[in-house]
C-alpha cells in the first residue's frame, strides 16, 4: 500500500476507520501504518554508497527527538522518535539530559571498508570499562539524517551520550569510562564535528590502509562504486586534506593509524594508540590478550578479525587482477593518496607480485 495515498485518500479513510469503529482502533492502525513507513526507509541494505550518490529512499526528512530523562538512573521510555518534515533544514535534535562527567569517547573513522576497521574496533574495546558501538550509522542509512551534517553529527552525540541505548543497557552505559564508536560511514569532516562537545572528552581516529588493498578486498556484489578507483580515492583524499586541516586545530585530539603500519608492528602501535587515548603506555591484560589471539592467527572467514597481519598485509598483492591493480594506479586520485599515505607507486604487476619490492617510500 501507498504510504502517502493511506493517509490522504477519503476512500482509504474509510476503509481504517467507520463510524461503528471506536477512534483509538483508528490511531493504533495509523501508528502501525507509520512504524512500518519508518522501518522500511531506515533500514541499510548492507551494499556499499557513495557519498554524492542520491541515496535517500524515504519520501520525507526525519527530526530526531530523543525523551526528557530527569535522571542518570532512568533510561528514556522512548529514546528514539522519528517525525516527518517538510525540509531538511528543519532538522533537529531536542535533548534534555545532563550527560556524566567527561567520559573518554573513541571516535575510530575508516575512510573506505575493508581497512581492518572491524578488528581495530575490537582492540580498542578491550579497554578497560568500555562500551563500544559497531557501526551505528547503519541504522539511518538511506535518510536525509544521513545525508545532513548536522543531524548525522547530533545522532553521533546521542549514540555516545548512552540515549540511544534500550532500557536495559542504559544505566550500564552510562557507568562507562570509555565509549568506543567504529564508523566506515560518513566523512571525516562529519565526524570532526564531535570534537567540539564541551561536555565530552572526544578522540578521533582516523584509520587508513593503502588503497589497492581496500579496493582489492571491497566485494564487487557490494555494487554502487564500491571498487571504483575514482569515486573511493576521491573520497579518501577528501578525508585526509579534512585531516591535515583538524589536527593543529585540536592538537592531542586526533591520530591517524596505518593499518599496514599497524599489522607489522602491532603491539607497539597499541602501545601508541593508548597512550594518545589515555596519556599511559601499560596497556591492559585484556588487550594484550586480544593481540595475542587475533594478531597471529589464519583467518576463517571473509569478516572474521582474527589473521596472521605480518603476512595479511602482502596479500592483496597475491590477489589482484592485473587489470584492476593498473586501473587503481593510473587514477590521479589514487595516486595523490598512495604517495600521502608513505607508500609508493609499483608501476608494474612484476613489481606487485615480488614480495620483496616494499611498498614503503
């Protein structure tokens, strides 16, 4: 049924509601009606999107209201109530809660999929009383919430300020002393703007991985320029002049992470991160036990986090068509970022192929 028709149409009026029919049957219809309008435009598909692809699927903006709490102890009867608009500019967050006392929140952005950002969330989440969001975007995905800046940056803050959560999780968010968010989408420009929350102590890392790897391993099922050279290595270049611009705006406040940087000397980059994060260099038990296990393992599965990342690093230079690896490497973009990024230009699928040629400049 047409959502927009069901709720203008007199014809349909009739049909939901008669006059022997008492009028609170009538409103639970049409707030059934909408709850099935608002679950099928929010809901992600899971397929890669650009960012300056029209993606919006809902016939409406929403506002994002979130319920007047009068204590830390009680969670939001309804933390989450989507309305209808008549423009984004009307876009909104209204909340009414004082947030507790400067927790840490962990803002860890990727500028593409497939950067190991799923492992880097888990690592970083076995920090000490910690609470950790796996890709919360996901449930606006396809909204012009998505799409605004500031809504998506106001859904960000109520993720990490615990109102999002159920009833159930809430208190025990709120006991957390770091609150660790691992995001692929948005940019980096939206994600910075968290950094100016007076209340909160806010970091942001940004993780990046050599493009011809990210690329490789993007699944080409995924569609919408997921593997497009040109749209991902503008994106990320986009993410990284973001970069060189926020980090003397907000010194100590935000770190990049070489994911192939990372995979050859894992505990000494976790070893950095905690202290960036915590002004310490003893990392937990926790975390040491996590590298342990997901440092030197053989990966079982396409998303799985555990791998041996010594030799993960090398392997999509085992795996990549010629064809692509020489598409990736002429486009201007991907050029720019490659050479950003420290490492170099192959030239050649002889050089791809020979292990021993170091990626590195």
């Amino acid at each position: 049924m047409n959502m927009e028709s069901s709720s203008s149409s007199p014809s349909t009026m009739r049909l939901l509601w008669t006059p022997h029919m008492p009028k609170w049957c009538y409103l639970v219809i049409q707030i059934m009606l909408l709850s099935v309008f608002v679950f099928m435009v929010t809901q992600g598909t899971g397929s890669y999107v650009t960012r300056n692809e029209s993606i919006i699927q809902a016939t409406q903006p929403i506002e994002i209201k979130t319920a007047s709490v009068s204590s830390e102890e009680t969670p939001p009867e309804s933390p989450l109530v989507v309305v209808e608009k008549n423009s984004p500019e009307s876009l909104s967050v209204v909340v009414e809660k004082n947030p507790p006392d400067s927790p840490l929140v962990v803002i860890l952005f990727s500028s593409t999929q497939r950067s190991g950002s799923s492992m880097m969330g888990e690592l970083l989440s076995t920090m000490d009383n910690s609470q950790y969001w796996f890709e919360p975007f996901k449930k606006i995905n396809h909204t012009d919430c998505y799409e605004n800046r500031k809504c998506s940056g106001e859904y960000l803050s109520l993720t990490y300020k615990c109102i999002l959560e159920s009833k159930y999780a809430y208190k025990k968010c709120l006991s957390t002393s770091s609150r660790v968010i691992k995001l692929v989408r948005g940019s980096l420009a939206d994600m910075s703007v968290a950094l100016t929350d007076p209340e909160f102590n806010v970091k942001l890392i940004h993780l990046t991985r050599d493009p011809r790897g990210s690329l490789n391993s993007i699944p080409r099922s995924w569609g919408s320029g997921g593997d497009n050279p040109s749209v991902r290595c503008k994106e990320i270049d986009e993410d990284m002049e973001t970069y060189s611009q926020i980090e003397p705006m907000y010194p100590g406040k935000v770190m990049n992470m070489s994911y192939e940087r990372f995979c050859i000397d894992a505990l000494g980059k976790t070893i950095e991160m905690y202290n960036f994060l915590y002004g310490k260099t003893d990392i937990p038990d926790k975390t040491k036990k996590y590298l342990e296990t997901h440092m030197t393992g053989a990966s079982n599965g396409y998303f799985n986090t555990v791998r041996d990342t010594t030799s993960h690093i090398h392997e999509w230079r085992k795996q990549i068509k010629e064809s692509f690896f020489y598409k990736i490497e002429k486009e201007s973009y991907c050029q720019a970022i490659i050479n950003k990024m420290g490492y170099k230009i192959l030239g050649s699928i002889d050089s791809v192929r020979n292990i021993s040629v170091s990626v590195f400049l």
